[in-house]
C-alpha cells in the first residue's frame, strides 16, 4: 500500500486493505450539483432467495476477509487519538485530512472481490470502508458503507479500475479547501455532507497478515502484524506498540538506519490479503535498532500516548512482558529488532516521571 507522504495519497493496491488516513483526503468528495439518477450499490447486500449457497472456498474467503477488517478497524480506532492529537509534534508529517477511506468490491484479487460483495457489502460504486474516529468525516456524519457519488460536482468512478481515477479526481480538491462537500447515496437515497479536514498525523496504520510478533514502520507507514495484535492483548497495549512506531517515523530512524526501504517491502508484502511470508526469515534483512534510537523512540511514545489520552503508567511493564514473551531469539520477533530492554524500560520511566510532573503543573506535553 502506498506511504502517506502527500496530502492526497495514492489509490491502495488492489491486494490490500485500505486504512482509514491512507484515502482520507481521497475521500474528500463534494455535493453533486446535477441530480443523480443512477445509485448503484449494493451498499447493503441481501443475498437474492434463489442465489446458491456459498462454496466452502467462497464461506473461507468470506470469513478470512471480515475477521481483517475487523482487526483493521480496531487499530485505526486505537490509533485514530494518536494521530489526531499529536499532529503538531508529528513536524513534517502532519497533513490536512478527512479521515475515511474508500474501496469497492474490485480492492481484493480474485475470489475475494465476491467475498467482499457478499461479506462486506461492497460493489461496483466507490463505498466508505472505513471512518477515523474523531475526524471531520466523523463529525459530518459520515458512515461505513456509505456510497460515494460525486466530488464537488464531478460524478466519481466505479467499476474494476476505480480507484485511480478515484484519486485523480478528490486530490486536487483535497489540497484546496477547509473543507469538501459530498454527495454520497445511502439506503437508496442521495445525501450532501460538508466535510471539514482534520490536522492529523500522517502515518497510516495498518495490519500485516502474519503471525509473528513484530511491528513495522519505513518513515511513513506502521504496520503491526495480527501477531503483535493478539500479542499485545488489549487496545491499549496496541496503542503502546503504535506510539512506539510513530515515533521512529517521526524522528526519522528508518531512514538514518538505512532500512526504509527493507521495511517498506515487508510492509507490502504482509499487507496483501494472501501474503508472501517467505521473506520473515530470520530478521527479514532489517537491522536491530541502536540502543540510542530506541531510548529517544520510547520517550517521544510517551508524550504522544499521554496527550492522545491513553494511561502511560502500564507501558514498562507491558514492554517487559513482550521481551519475556518474545525474546531476542526468536529472530523475526519485536525483540530481536530492539534488543536493549533495560535501557528502554529505564527510558520509559523516566520519561512517564516527566510527563506526570508537567501534567501536575498544568505545562504543555512536550519531551
């Protein structure tokens, strides 16, 4: 999936699961000023009384593809107070966004454009796949499954190959305005919505397809395999893992360690819904981080999880019990790829002293 280095991202890969910053400015569509008689879903699909029942191949692809977005919707939610409150100390990286993404049945190869019909609801029409919390898409009232018709006036793509023409047409508007209107078609009827943009970081968060405990970043984009999901067993150990990520991207660490691009290709890879995971032998050819690094990695995820609102006070020990669970051994784990434990837990209580002492004097989070 392509990284967020723009206002307006690249349309997603047709094997990967959109993210909710990665089209958030793509989805920045407007009212139709021409009536729009042809509103095609589905965009709630009811299966038709003589259609035939699903193949155990068509039932597995379906069942596979909604336990994804499931997981991906819990991380764009655990992530959405990371990246919209701390757009100020993400520097360079912080954009303008709306904050939903788009996809039709076409964003999945194969079998699972129709287990996309059939599970999720999507069709020929561009359709809202997903909507970050506390965004402007949020605020204007912007829904899952809603389908997306027009961009101030101008009749948006559908079909196998909409999605670059999708982006073409929402991302000169998205750089233009404070806000986008938008005609979108819901339960059969057409809908205005006024979308105001939303200052944001501008990493998208996504879910690598793989069952090793590890997480990603290349400077642009975060990745958390459904290993570290389960592993990290509740949203805010998620969060704990997210703001550590952040952080190397927004202090630059992929690409002062040279690994951007080895990082960026797994990254592709293990967000394809069918991945190659060939490539997680061993450490994958991405470098442990310095011990330095990652103590300035997890002073800087502090502030960010405590002025996102998340409880800092459990992130040593939640850290403590992942290097336990996954050791330095175990090549192609968290550990591995940041080995100095105890400097880092000592890094992160200091840094949860600091911030509880400026949280009491009522002075701004900042490291």
């Amino acid at each position: 999936m392509p990284g967020f280095r723009h206002l307006i991202p690249a349309p997603t890969s047709l094997r990967r699961l959109a993210t909710p910053l990665l089209l958030a400015s793509a989805a920045i569509l407007a009212g139709c000023t021409t009536p729009m008689t042809n509103v095609s879903g589905p965009f709630n699909v009811v299966p038709a009384p003589d259609a035939p029942a699903p193949t155990a191949q068509q039932k597995a692809a379906q069942e596979e593809l909604v336990k994804m977005v499931a997981l991906q919707d819990r991380l764009s939610k655990v992530s959405a107070p990371l990246l919209i409150n701390n757009a100020d100390l993400c520097k360079t990286y912080a954009r303008n966004l709306l904050g939903f993404t788009a996809q039709n049945k076409y964003s999945y190869p194969g079998i699972y454009a129709d287990a996309a019909q059939a599970a999720l609801g999507y069709g020929e029409q561009m359709q809202v796949s997903g909507v970050l919390p506390g965004s402007g898409a949020a605020r204007a009232g912007l829904r899952k499954g809603d389908g997306l018709l027009a961009a101030e006036g101008k009749p948006l793509p559908a079909g196998p190959k909409a999605e670059g023409p999708f982006g073409a047409i929402v991302g000169p508007l998205a750089s233009k305005s404070a806000s986008l209107n938008m005609t979108i078609a819901r339960d059969g009827q057409q809908q205005d919505l006024k979308i105001p943009v939303t200052r944001a970081c501008a990493f998208r968060v996504a879910l690598g397809n793989a069952d090793n405990i590890n997480a990603y970043s290349d400077g642009g984009r975060i990745m958390l395999t459904r290993g570290m999901v389960n592993a990290a067993q509740n949203d805010e150990g998620i969060a704990f893992v997210i703001a550590r990520e952040m952080a190397h991207n927004i202090l630059d660490h992929a690409r002062s360690q040279r690994t951007a691009g080895t990082a960026g290709s797994i990254i592709d890879s293990l967000g394809a819904v069918q991945p190659d995971v060939s490539m997680l032998t061993g450490a994958a050819g991405i470098k442990a981080m310095p011990q330095e690094l990652d103590v300035q990695a997890d002073t800087l995820a502090i502030y960010l999880l405590a002025r996102a609102g998340y409880n800092v006070d459990n992130a040593a020990r939640f850290w403590q019990r992942l290097a336990a669970q996954v050791p330095a051994t175990v090549a192609n784990g968290y550990t591995a790829l940041h080995p100095g434990t105890n400097s880092r837990m000592a890094a992160v209580n200091r840094a949860v002293i600091d911030v509880r002492a400026k949280q009491a004097a009522k002075k701004p989070l900042k490291p």
